[in-house]
C-alpha cells in the first residue's frame, strides 16, 4: 500500500494481509490476546485505503476471536 503524505510517496509500505473487494481489510493475527496496537495498525490501514469496514481475527485461541471495525464517516 502506498503512502501519500502532502501530495508526497512516502518510501515505507504497508501491506495489509488482505484487501477484500476493494473496500474491506482484514487483518489476521495468531496471539494469545488481541492489544489494542492490533486494532490501531487495521485502524490505519483503513484510513490509509479509504475503507469503511475492516476485520480483525486471531487464530491464536481455542475459539477464533474477530472484531469487526467501522470507520464513521468523516474520520
């Protein structure tokens, strides 16, 4: 994903795990317990890409644990 920072290509990329559809990020993790850097990082990918709904799963407990996450308009 490339970055634009006041009009500029900024040379770090970030690459999200998935792009779905063109408007949903999912972000996978395998930990014991989601932190809330987790949720931040799906957070700005989701501003960086414009998107409105994002997914946050972890595979690292006995159950899958996902948090769906939405951008409200104008943030």
């Amino acid at each position: 994903m490339e970055i634009l920072y006041k009009g500029r290509s900024i040379s770090k990329k970030y690459r999200p795990d998935f792009i779905c559809y063109n408007k949903i990020i999912v972000e996978l993790k395998a930990v014991e317990e989601l932190l809330p850097e987790f949720k931040a990082q799906t957070l700005n990918y989701m501003k960086m890409s414009n998107s409105k709904l994002g997914l946050l799963a972890n595979y690292g407990r006995p159950s899958l644990e996902v948090q769906r996450l939405v951008r409200l308009q104008g943030w």
